[in-house]
C-alpha cells in the first residue's frame, strides 16, 4: 500500500511546498519541518482519497477468481479476434499475406 500511496502524497505535499514559492527539492528538507500540521493533515486526507479511488478500480483484478482480469482477457480475444478477421480475411477468400 506505501508504495501506491507515496506518489500521491509526494504531488499534494509538492503543490503546497510551491505554493510557498521557495523553490528547491522537498527531499531537501525534513517533513515535519517544511509543512505545518494543517498541510500534512490535507494532504493526508487528499492522498487517502485519490487511494480509494484507485484501489476501487482495481480492486476487480486482485480479488478471489479475478474477474476483472477474466473480463480484459475475454475482450483482448474478442478484439484480437476482430483485427485478425480484418486483416487475412478478404471477402475473396483468405489472402495470406
């Protein structure tokens, strides 16, 4: 889970650093000491937000029997299946290449 929620806290606490326009690399200074409580609280709720979000479209693919997984895999055939038939089959007969 860090590592799906640190991008999202990274950009709200990088927008609030720029908002200040001090200008630099937020690795260049401590957290605690760059934001005040009140920042850290937004960005917090902000990045746990835009985390649901996302696990709430993914979810699908990593539950019990991967639906979402079964579905992307039906319709990859599906398409591949049209693009092929487009592609070989001529209305005179399959033409090879």
């Amino acid at each position: 889970m860090n590592d799906l929620v640190s991008p999202f806290v990274y950009v709200f606490l990088l927008e609030q650093y720029e908002a200040r326009a001090e200008g630099g690399l937020l690795s260049r200074r401590s957290v605690e000491d760059a934001f005040s409580e009140e920042q850290l609280f937004y960005a917090e709720a902000d990045s746990y937000w835009c985390l649901t979000a996302l696990l709430e479209t993914i979810q699908d693919y990593f539950t019990f029997s991967q639906p979402g997984i079964q579905k992307r895999v039906a319709y990859l055939e599906d398409f591949v299946q049209r693009v092929v038939s487009f592609v070989f089959f001529s209305p005179f007969g399959v033409s090879g290449h």
